[in-house]
C-alpha cells in the first residue's frame, strides 16, 4: 500500500551509452541508440474534434507535453 505521507525524491535519469553509442538527442531520434521506447496513440478515423479522445491527442502531441518530458529529462520527438 502507498503511504501517501512520505515524501519523495525524484531519481534523475542517467544516459548511459550502449554499445559505444551515446545516448543523447541524435542518436536517438536517428534511431542508432540501441535502447529506446516508441508510444503509438491509435483513434477511429470519424473520432469528432470535440471529444475526449481528440483533446487527449492533442495534448500529447503539445509543446507543453514536449517541455514537460524534457524537463524530466526524457527527449520528445515533437
């Protein structure tokens, strides 16, 4: 069970390199670092602009969500 009380301190991301590749920007968007993750957002062609799964969409695919995960300390591919 979370202890909802305790308090805790985030754990920076290390780039390490594999295989002599470092890990960094260009490597992995020019896909030659061997360790990365790929997320697929999938909607119904007819899916209406105004619903909940549009606006999520959207918001993934934002500058915010692109900031947000550079600031943690991931790299965003928008």
């Amino acid at each position: 069970m979370l202890n909802s009380n305790k308090k805790t301190v985030p754990t920076p991301i290390l780039a390490i390199a594999i295989e002599g590749v470092d890990a960094n920007r260009e490597s992995i968007l020019d896909e030659t670092y061997p360790l990365t993750a790929t997320l697929y957002a999938v909607m119904r062609e007819d899916e209406p602009e105004d619903s909940a799964a549009s606006e999520l969409l959207r918001w993934m695919i934002s500058e915010e969500v692109s900031k947000l995960l550079e600031k943690g300390g991931l790299i965003s591919v928008n």
